[in-house]
C-alpha cells in the first residue's frame, strides 16, 4: 500500500505547481543569488573578501580579470551560498513538504482513502518518504545549481577535496535538510494542522526554534545541570560544527560528544532525529482518526 500511495502522490506531485516553483525558487535563490552578486561586483571595479574567503574581483579595465574569481573550496562554497547554518533550503522545503502532507486533509481525500482500515502505518509513513525525498531532490538540485554558476562564471578554487569527501559533505548535508523538513512535517502531522506546520517551518528555516531550545535548556541547566549535555544534540548546533569539507574531520569538545569527530557526531545527531521524528509520527497517528 506504502508504495502505491507513494507513487500516486509523487505522480501529482510532479504534475503539479508546487513542485516545479519551488525548484525555480531553490535555483533562483542559491544559484541566481551567488551569479547576481559576483556580477555585479566584476562591474563595480571593486575587489571583496567576506569573512568566508569568498573573492570576487574586478573587470578588465581595473586591471584585474573577471576569471579570478576565487573561493576557498568547493564544499565551503556550498555551505556559504546555500547550504550553510539557519538555511532558507530547509525552510522552504519544509513549507512545500507540510503542503503536499496536509493536501489529503484539506481536501477530505484520506476519509475515503483509509475508510476501513484499522491501522494508519503505511499511509503516514509514505507521507514521511514523501517529505524525505522532496528534501533530497532540493538538496541535489541546490548542489548541481551552484556548481554550475560557478563553472559557468570561471570561479577557481583554492583547495580541491577528494571526492569522497566532498561526497561525505553532501551527503551529511542532505541528511541535515531532510531531519529539518521530517521534524517540521512531524509537528505538522500530529497537530494536523497546516498553518502550524507553515510556522513551524519558518521557526526551523529561520534558526529562531533552535535558538530557543538553547534558551531553555540553558535555562534548565542551572537547576539540572545534565540538561546541558542535551545542546550539542539538537540539529541546529550541528549544523554549525562543519563549515567546509576539512571540518569534517575535527574533534568535538565538551560532554557526551567529547573526542567524537565532528562527521560522527553530526550524523549520530541527525540519524537519531530523523528515528525520533517518525516514531513519534507513527506512534500517534497509528490509530488515531482521520476526521
């Protein structure tokens, strides 16, 4: 049943607006951006370094050529233009997720789809592979965009990683999107709400929840200091541990993620997120009624 569903909404997903304009929209916003910018600063004649070792330089006549516009590496290219901490990416896949999820409610479908059926598993976990795999296709889609802006522009880069690497980088990316979209379609899911699931989007796109979680456990851990080990866990603080391809590979420092590389801890953090998010959205909505 999982895969009939799955296949029947990724058909109307495809062959729907949503879809295709929130591609555009991911494309326009990582890609369009990052081409806008170094345009503009080749026709200004000024020279610009930002704090992440991004170059962009002068045309011709101010004596120095548009091809050698530099970045520090390929991965830290990715996370500075559009896979980077508090990203728009996951804020606005995670709207279109909580929209495609909540579309069977809105329009009464799921009544006359589960009528009769004692158990909901296979319909709510196919709305959670949906909501996965829409945050991976806009995670590759971001990817290849920006790779291409750059190719087309001549940037150069000053350090070339493996590709095993750079391949773990994405791939530690794409999982970090995809935990950000299934804890918003979760809070979606069991509030049944879309509205609320818009908001939660925002909140998690914008790194305002993450921020209050710090608040609180913060908070907390004046009174119970063990609540101070729980930060280092949360997805947004790992999304702030690597910035590029090398960070990967530095050691975590502090509590239960003492001497854990940061690769490991990121991906224990993430992979046990994305277990709590389901579980949590099968475990109430198994039985629960569809009206």
């Amino acid at each position: 049943m999982m895969i009939n569903l799955l296949r029947s909404d990724l058909y109307r997903l495809i062959h729907g607006r949503k879809f295709w304009v929130v591609t555009i929209l991911v494309v326009l916003l990582t890609a369009g951006l990052l081409t806008t910018l170094m345009l503009l600063g080749a026709a200004t004649g000024a020279e610009q370094t930002d704090a992440d070792g991004v170059s962009v330089t002068a045309n011709a006549a101010s004596g120095l050529a548009a091809s050698a516009r530099m970045m520090n590496s390929h991965t830290a290219m990715l996370s500075s233009s559009g896979l980077g901490n508090g990203s728009v990416l996951s804020m606005i896949v995670a709207v279109l997720a909580v929209l495609a999820v909540m579309d069977d409610w809105d329009a009464g479908f799921v009544k006359n789809l589960l009528a009769g059926r004692r158990g909901r598993t296979a319909y709510v976990a196919g709305r959670l592979l949906l909501s996965a795999l829409l945050a991976a296709w806009n995670t590759v889609v971001t990817i290849a965009s920006l790779e291409l802006a750059c190719l087309a522009l001549g940037v150069r880069f000053r350090y070339a990683e493996s590709i095993g690497v750079y391949l773990g980088f994405c791939g530690l990316k794409m999982l970090g999107v995809v935990t950000f979209v299934l804890i918003v379609v979760t809070l979606a899911m069991i509030a049944r709400s879309k509205a609320f699931g818009v908001a939660a989007a925002v909140l998690v796109g914008a790194g305002i929840m993450g921020s209050l979680l710090n608040i609180v456990l913060s908070t907390i851990a004046v009174y119970a200091p063990w609540a101070g080990q729980l930060a280092p866990w949360l997805p947004s603080n790992n999304t702030k541990l690597y910035f590029d391809g090398a960070g990967l590979f530095a050691t975590t420092a502090g509590g239960m993620s003492l001497g854990m590389p940061v690769w490991a801890h990121a991906l224990i953090c993430f992979a046990g997120w994305i277990v709590l998010s389901v579980g949590a959205t099968l475990l109430v909505n198994r039985r629960r009624d569809v009206c």
